[in-house]
C-alpha cells in the first residue's frame, strides 16, 4: 500500500520510497538526525559543538553528493534540498535538546 504524499506548493513533504530520498522536506534520514541529536544530548555534548559537527555534515554531504562518487556512496540521485538539509539540523537540535532535558529529570 503505498502512503498519499504530501504536496506543499508543488514540493513534496514526506518521502515514501527511495526515490523521493533527498527530493523532500523530510526522509528516513531525517530520524536518524533526530536520533544522532538525541544520542549527543544524552552524553552532555555542548549544544554548539554537537551542531557545530551537524552543519560541517550537512555542507559536506552538500558537495559529496554532487559527485558521481558520492551519489553511489550514499546511494542517491544527488544532493538533498536545501529544506530537508534545515529540517535535518533542527530536528537534531531538537533531538538533542531533548537528551539534555532528560538528563535534568534526575
């Protein structure tokens, strides 16, 4: 059964199979950005470290995926769009927000 896709001004907001991958605001990988914040969170990284790493991720998917050699290493078609890039950083600051808030329920 395939899932109706979200449609938002002629962009697409959910991803519902591999080839909507980097072609929408959000994807799979868009959960493990959340869970990476999450993890960094929970050990106490500083906040602008850990997004610090984030956004140095992000800019060398950015120019990976534009090479033939990173479009197979990460298995895409290219590079993501920019929203899905700035989704991808705020879920893992919130990801990671949350670790840090758990870590006060003490």
């Amino acid at each position: 059964m395939r899932v109706a896709a979200i449609i938002f001004r002629g962009m697409k907001l959910i991803a519902t199979g591999k080839k909507d991958q980097n072609r929408t605001v959000a994807d799979p990988w868009t959960v493990v950005h959340f869970g990476a914040g999450l993890a960094l969170g929970l050990v106490n990284s500083p906040l602008k470290a850990a997004l610090g790493a984030a956004i140095a991720y992000e800019l060398l998917e950015q120019y990976l995926e534009r090479s033939e050699e990173g479009k197979e290493f990460f298995d895409t078609a290219g590079p993501e769009i920019i929203p899905n890039a700035i989704l991808d950083l705020a879920v893992f600051a919130a990801g990671h927000q949350l670790g840090k808030a758990w870590n006060r329920t003490r």
